[in-house]
C-alpha cells in the first residue's frame, strides 16, 4: 500500500469521507417519545409503514441539510476573508508568479 494510501491522504480516501453520515449508524436505539397526528399515524401504520424508521430517515436528513448549511455559511465567509485580503494585499498567485519569476532571472510579462 502507497504512502498516500496508509495515511488516507489520497483524494479516493477523502472523497469516501466526505460521503460519511455525520452521525453514528451503529449507536444504540433510543426511546422517545413524538407528537404526531393520529389519523395520519393510523393509516401509515395500516399501510405497513415503519414510523421509527421514516422518522430516523427525516431526521437523518435534517442533520445533513442543516450540517450542509453551516458549511456553506463558513465557505462564505472564508471567501470574503480571502476576497478582502486580495483587495488590500494583491492576489498571493500573482504575488508568487512574481517572486519566481523574479528568482529565476524572468521578465514579469510572458509576452
């Protein structure tokens, strides 16, 4: 196994991990109790379906939904982060383009 393997470093790895539930699948049930309506548990029920298991399921998407958003929401502001120190500061690609083209005797213009 490759280095990159052994330490989950390979974009294979990450991309797997990425796709993970953010919660334990293998944790032990637990009781609870829910408000629901009663005629639409009743004909959930008579149709076979599994109340339990439907409402891990929403659940289990309202986590990813939310998770998802928290996300988005610090990405935003690591933009805006980065958007603000180009604008007072240059973009550092252009800024390292520059230091080796400087270091390697080049004109800063390819053209």
């Amino acid at each position: 196994m490759s280095q990159a393997h052994a330490n989950h470093t390979c974009p294979f790895h990450w991309r797997r991990a990425l796709r993970q539930l953010p919660y334990d699948q293998a944790a032990r049930k637990r009781t609870v109790s829910l408000t629901l309506n009663s005629d639409l548990y009743a004909k959930a029920k008579a149709q076979g379906i599994n109340a339990s298991q439907v409402a891990e399921a929403a659940l289990a998407e309202a986590l990813a939904a939310r998770l998802t958003e928290q996300a988005r929401a610090e990405i935003g502001q690591d933009l805006a982060a980065y958007n603000a120190y180009v604008d007072r500061h240059g973009s550092p690609a252009e800024m390292l383009r520059d230091h080796l083209a400087a270091r390697d005797g080049r004109p800063d213009d390819p053209a």
